[in-house]
C-alpha cells in the first residue's frame, strides 16, 4: 500500500517535470531564431518545399555574410502537412516552445488566416511571402506579407482576358474548400464585370476531387471564351486534361495557385497556351533575379525557382531588414520594424509595406509553352 503511494508520487513527480521541461522555453540568446510552418507534405506539399529552399538559399547567404551582429540565424521548420490545424500547432509549438522571435508562413491562404490567429494571439510578427487572399493581414497588427493581394490578381486576368483575348464571356470553375480561391473568383467576376464582360456560369469543385466532367461538360455546353479556374496545380492539372478530352478548346485561365513544377507534370499537353498571373516569372532578365536562379540552381541541383522559391528567399531577407532596424530583438519592435518596410529590393521587385501590412507589387502573366511558364506580359499595380 505504502510502496503503491510513493509510486504514484514519483509518476506525479516525474509527470510534472516532463510538462514543466516541455513547456519550458528556449533560450535562444546565441543565435537569432526564426519559425518556419510551410506545407512539406500534404495536398499542396509543393509550396511548402519550394519555399522552404528559398528560405535556406537565403538564410545561408545572410549568415555566410556575417549573420546578425555577428550572431547566426536560424530558421526551425515544421511541417504543417497542409492542414489548418496543423498550421494552429506548428505556429503554437514556434511560438510557445521554440520561443521564435517571428515567424515565415504559409503559403495557402486557408493556413495563413488559421495561424495568424495564434500569432495574433501571441503577439508574434508573422510574414506570409506568398498568401494573396485580403482576409489574411486583416487578422491585425502583427500580421504582413510580401505579395500583391487577389482583387489585384483579379483585376489582372480580368483586364488579360478583355485586352489580349478579346474575352467578352467568361466561366469561373472555383475550389470551394480554399479561401484563396473563393475570394481569387469573385474579384475575378467582379472586374471582368466592371469591364463589360459577362459570367456565362459559375461553378465550382472541391480541392481533391479527380472527376470533374460534370461541371465541365456544363461549361462546355456554355460555350464561354475564357474558362477562369483559380485553383491549386494538382487539380488544375487534372481539369485542363479532362477539359480538353471532352473537347473544350476555349483558353484556360488561373492565378499564382498554378505555379509548381507538379502542374505541368500533372496536366501536360492539356495545359499548353494557358495563361496565368504570377509574382515573377522564371525567365527574367531583372539582374537581382538573375542572380537568385544562378545561385539557386547551383545549389539544388539546376532546378528552376518557382515564385514560391523566389518570395521564401526575399520573405527572408525582408525579415533580416526588419530586424536589423528594429529598437531590439523583442517581437513588438520586430512588428514596428516590418511596418516600416520600404523599398526593400528582391527578387519579385521592391517591397513596400502599406498601412494594411500588404506589399504592393506588379504581377506578371506566365503562358505555359513547350511544358515551360514563361514571360508574357508585366501589369503595374
Ligand atoms: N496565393 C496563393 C494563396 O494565397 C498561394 C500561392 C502563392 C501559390 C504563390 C503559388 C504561388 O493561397
């Protein structure tokens, strides 16, 4: 009986200990340590990786250069396996445990807006460099990004379809499951609108669904100019092949869900002479770009950086920037430091954080030809 009791006080003792160790933060006084929650796996495993190269490209430029006051920055990863409440833990653990001074993330809108409530809520400064969808730096002050916003995006394939395809009509297939795209399809209608075109339909899928003719047959029966489809590269793939092998020759148009090596590998032929608006395109001549695919591709193996390489690598270096001007490392003079972005020249262009903690940016059209995105045309914002 006696023997039973103190057992059960050493399992309480050593219960607590392990919570108390677990809980207990880290100290990080020898380096600058930076949080990282990406999609390393998971439906949109692609974004996460991608911009997880960008981010190691930068980081070992920055700390080959010297570091931060002679300090290294690290960056801890986790993946958040493109789910929302993995996004919640990641971001809780960075916060919590890590004791991260801020954190980089996510690429997926939906993920975005479910951590930048726990960063909101710790008072954390959380840079996005890739989500586009307006609600996400509207969760509040601590909260920026580095990209254009969707009714920009909107506005940009509206404009393309009218001027360079002389699109008056236009169908919208849009992933209900995804805020970026929800929100990507009605500032779509919304400008194509303005401009006097008109939504012959409007219908939609959800992300991981792999039979879509029905809605496409629907589209087809329509006979629109332009078929708008603000989704991610895997299902998008997989629809511009069943688009075209029910015979729907119209041009296929979509946003920066697009951009992954996986899209064409998915989609192939299907996806030749399609357009879509993206932060910057693969075959530059901009000479700080030039510079990142060189190094880029030395380092990983001649692989061409995406749009999510390219803004992980400058969501980096904008976050050093900010942190070197801030009064102190503490995360309320990192935050003031971010709102005070100006100028910051990258990769995807210059980086100003306006009052709504967003990044005003030209977008830039990719058509796909020969299997590759390149170059069409620049809007200005
Ligand atoms: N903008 C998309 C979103 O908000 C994410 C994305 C950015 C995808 C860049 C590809 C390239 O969900």
């Amino acid at each position: 009986m006696k023997k039973n009791l103190i057992r059960s006080y050493v399992a309480i003792f050593v219960a607590t200990l392990s919570v108390v160790a677990c809980t207990k933060k880290e100290d990080n006084s020898n380096k600058i340590l930076l949080g990282e929650y990406g999609s390393m796996t998971g439906e949109v495993a692609n974004f996460g990786q991608s911009t997880h190269k960008g981010i190691t490209l930068a980081q070992e430029q920055y700390n080959a250069a010297g570091g931060f006051n002679g300090k290294q920055v690290e960056v801890k990863l986790y993946d958040d396996q493109s789910k929302p409440e993995e996004a919640a833990n990641t971001v809780t653990k960075l916060i919590t445990q890590d004791n991260v001074v801020a954190v980089i993330g996510e690429v997926a809108s939906s993920l975005s807006l479910v951590a930048a409530d726990v960063a909101m809520r710790n008072k954390t400064p959380m840079l996005s460099p890739s989500s586009t969808n307006p609600d996400v730096t509207k969760k509040g002050e601590y909260i920026f990004r580095i990209c254009f916003i969707d009714p920009f995006q909107g506005e940009v394939m509206a404009k393309f379809a009218g001027q360079n395809l002389h699109a008056k009509t236009a169908a919208i297939f849009r992933d209900v499951k995804q805020d970026y795209s929800v929100g990507l399809a009605d500032f779509f209608k919304k400008a194509f609108e303005a401009h006097g075109g008109k939504i012959l339909i409007d219908t939609a899928y959800q992300s991981k669904d792999s039979d879509f003719k029905a809605q496409l047959t629907e589209i087809k029966a329509k006979n629109p100019d332009v078929i708008f489809i603000p989704g991610y590269y895997n299902d998008v793939g997989l629809i511009a092949q069943q688009a075209r092998s029910i015979g729907i020759k119209q041009p296929l148009l979509g946003g920066d869900g697009w951009d992954s090596q996986d899209l064409v590998k998915v989609g192939g032929a299907a996806l030749e002479n399609t357009y879509f608006s993206d932060h910057y395109a693969p075959d530059t001549t901009e000479p700080t770009a030039v510079k990142f695919i060189a190094s880029y591709k030395a380092k990983y193996g001649n692989e061409t950086p995406d749009a999510m390489a390219a803004l992980g690598y400058d969501a980096f270096f904008v976050m050093m920037d900010a942190i070197k001007r801030a009064k102190s490392v503490s995360r309320e003079d990192i935050k003031n430091a971010l709102a005070q972005t100006k100028d910051f020249q990258g990769v995807t262009g210059k980086t100003t954080i306006n009052a709504e903690r967003n990044a005003v940016k030209s977008a830039v059209v990719l058509v796909v030809k020969d299997g590759k995105p390149k170059y069409f045309a620049t809007v200005e914002p």
